[in-house]
C-alpha cells in the first residue's frame, strides 16, 4: 500500500487527525497542482475538476472540513489515488 493510499485510509477513518502535509500529499496524489499560495490559503486545482481545494493550516494539522472536502472531491469524481 503507497504512502497515499495510507493517508487516504486514515482521513476517511479521523479526517482531524490529518497533518497539514499529509492533506497536501493527498491531494498532490489525487492529481491536484498547487496553482498559489494567498496569505495562508493554499489552493490546488486539477484539470477537468471545476472546484478547487483550498487548503489552510490549522496548529499542524490542516482544518478538518478541509479534509473531509478533499476526500468528497476524490469520491465525487471517482479520482484514483497515485
């Protein structure tokens, strides 16, 4: 099991507990590209996915609704974990 189908694993059971990085991994390994960084907001986007991620940090952790964003994206459009 890759390092991201790890992380994947362990968002869906404690979206929480997912560190900053981990969630940008995550979303790196769903196909998504950081496009800018705007103050603490950090934005990725995928081509032929119309919503963008919006990442922020949250302590160490990234902020849980975040989380749970990210993993709706990655089931909502069927995207597979690299």
């Amino acid at each position: 099991m890759s390092r991201a189908a790890k992380i994947f694993a362990a968002a869906k059971q404690n979206p929480q507990g997912l560190s900053f990085a981990e969630t940008q991994a995550l979303a790196v390994a769903a196909g998504f590209a950081l496009k800018r960084v705007n103050g603490s907001h950090h934005i990725y986007a995928k081509t032929g996915i119309p919503e963008p991620i919006n990442l922020q940090r949250d302590g160490k952790g990234a902020k849980g609704y975040q989380v749970r964003q990210v993993l709706g994206l990655i089931t909502k459009y069927k995207i597979e974990i690299k």
